[in-house]
C-alpha cells in the first residue's frame, strides 16, 4: 500500500514522537499526523503537528479532514506522574481510547489500526506459565493501575475489530522497552543508586529496545497483519544477571518493606513502584514470541540481554545515596525480633549486597 495517511496519537512522549518520525521515513507513508495535548519536546522531522484530545470527540474531525487510513495509538500511559493524578492516567488511557475508538469506527476512510499495548496485560504471579502466549489470560484480574487500564484498552480494541471487521487490527504486547532515552518505571528502578530486590526472589524479566519497539510499530503498519502478538527480545535476563551487568548496589527487602518502599521512592521522585512494578520485580514474566515470528513476520535486532545490556552500558557506577532513604523506610516498619533476616540489617544502613 503506498501512499499512506498515518496518525499516531501520544507523539509529546518521546517514545510516540520517535514512533512518527519513523513512520515519516517509510517511502510507503505519504504523510504522518503527530497528535496530542501538548506538543513534542523534540524535534519530529516531516511529521505534522496537530494539537488535540483524544478524549473530545474532536478527533474524529481531525481523523475525518486528514483522510487518515492508518491510526496508531501510543497513548497509553504507565504512571499517574505523568499525566498529574491517576484518575487524569485512567481519563487518557480508558477514556481518551474509548472517544478514539468511537472516531474510528466512524471513519469510512480508516483501514488500519495499530495499537501499541503490553505484556502487563498478563500480569505476574507464583502460578505464572513458564511463558504467556497470546491466547492465555492472567492468573489474576487486574485492579488497578496500568494493568487494569491496558486490559480494558484491549477489550474495547476487541470490540472495535467486531464492529468494523474491515479494519486490519494489530495489538501489540510489547515488553517493558528499554534503552538509553527511556524514561519509564522500569529504567528509573534500575537506576537508583542502590537497588532494592525482594528478598527470595530473582524474577525473569524480557525486554524490548527502543530501536525495536520503531522497527514493529513500522512494520505492523506496513505488513497489515490483523491479531494479537507477543513482541520481545529473544531469552530472558535474571534479575541478579540484570544487577551484575549494572554493577550497581542492591538490597534485598522482605516483600512486605518493598512494597512499602515504593510511596517513599515516589515522594523523593526518584521511582514509582507501582503495584504492577512490585508483583513484576517479585515474579517475574515470560511471553512466548512465537506468533510474532511466525504471523506478524517480525525478528527484533536485540535479544533481551543486547537491549539491557546497551542500556546498562549507559549508566556510571555509583555510590550510597539511596541507603539514606532506605533507612528512613526502615524506621518506619514494624518492630521484630532479634533474628531478623539480613535484609533489614541491610535496610538499616549496616551494609549491602552486590547483585
């Protein structure tokens, strides 16, 4: 298909802007439209700017005057920070997809949608398979938080594809992307000075690079395959591996204080351990990359241990400011006897282990 009509949603993030600069190189896309509440902080090459809410039903006249056939969505966000509050996150995420959804279904023009979602639809628990594959639910509902706004944006997507069964719609499952410009919770865990883990555990985690979240949106909206795809860099990384590479400090926590950590990492802004942070840093995921291979027809240039790796290489080693805001964590917790475990001896400012 030549001469597309693109509109990617989301592009002031720099992860959507990116996307649309892409896009804008492809000598099959004649035209990008870059959409959102704010303007791009960087520079976004030939793709046109258009200053819109996708919560108001004005989009569907931006979608309408564009002639658009293409809609990427890249608008669903993780952490309530950046959007102001978590009722703004659930407004943006569920709301705003809902009104773009209503817009599309009433585009006659409108062949395609892509929507960029992720493996946090499957959320992490003990009884986890080994790997996710598409066809599998999670264990457990998800309540809150990024988790449950991805899972109903992927319940009104499958709605959307029943009603317009004319429309290609490809949704995918991306792992948490990393690389040296990103800026989400994962990478802002692991940059904290000192890293906490939860004591007993050593979850698997899957990456994406950011080079490669660009090389799929790209190809999906080229390749017009219709359905729902896992997307990853190959294997997966331990934690411990991920801290040696880091050759950072860390300190392994009970479950109960790490999950207490996170309102205090929050307050100091320099981390937000979510709910779906915690459970992902305690368990772990693995998703099976089988469909992307095979059906989407996609092959990501880095493995997950390539994508950490590079992103590792970017970070200096660093010393023991976090151990202060530890401390404070630890005045804080519940008294317990005399043979507490390491980790609280750790908590206190006693020491801590190399990951």
């Amino acid at each position: 298909m030549s001469g597309r009509t693109v509109l990617v949603t989301g592009v002031s993030r720099d992860l959507g802007r990116t996307c649309a600069r892409s896009l804008a190189a492809d000598p099959s896309v004649a035209r990008v439209i870059g959409v959102d509440v704010m303007p791009p902080r960087g520079d976004i090459g030939d793709v046109q700017f258009v200053r819109a809410d996708i919560r108001n039903p004005v989009i569907a006249k931006v979608i309408a005057r564009e002639d658009v056939d293409t809609v990427v969505h890249m608008s669903v966000i993780a952490t309530p920070g950046s959007a102001g509050a978590r009722g703004t996150m659930k407004e943006l995420n569920v709301i705003g997809t809902m009104q773009l959804l209503a817009a599309c279904q009433k585009a006659e023009s409108l062949q395609q949608l892509v929507v960029k979602s992720t493996t946090t639809v499957y959320g992490a628990s003990s009884a986890d398979p080994a790997m996710f594959t598409e066809d599998m639910q999670p264990r457990g509902r998800a309540r809150t938080g990024y988790a449950k706004d991805a899972a109903e944006v992927e319940a009104y997507v499958r709605g959307f594809a029943r009603r317009r069964p004319d429309v290609t719609v490809t949704t995918l499952r991306c792992a948490n992307v990393i690389g040296p410009g990103v800026v989400s919770p994962v990478t802002s865990y692991f940059r904290l000075p000192v890293i906490p883990t939860v004591l007993g555990f050593d979850p698997r985690l899957q990456f994406l690079h950011e080079s490669d979240l660009n090389r799929v949106l790209r190809h999906a909206v080229t390749a017009g395959v219709h359905g729902t795809f896992n997307i990853a860099g190959d294997d997966v990384l331990m934690l411990s591996q991920a801290l040696r590479r880091l050759q950072r400090p860390s300190v392994p926590l009970p479950g109960f204080a790490f999950g207490g950590l996170g309102s205090a990492l929050k307050s100091t802004r320099l981390a937000d351990l979510s709910p779906e942070l915690v459970t992902f840093l305690t368990y772990g995921r693995g998703v099976d990359t089988t469909r992307m291979r095979a059906e989407l027809g996609f092959e990501p240039r880095y493995t997950t241990a390539e994508a950490f790796g590079e992103f590792a290489s970017t970070l200096p080693p660093t010393g023991g400011r976090t151990e202060r805001l530890l401390g404070a964590v630890a005045d804080r917790l519940p008294e317990v006897s005399d043979d507490r475990p390491p980790a609280l001896t750790a908590l206190t400012g006693t020491g801590g282990s190399d990951g």
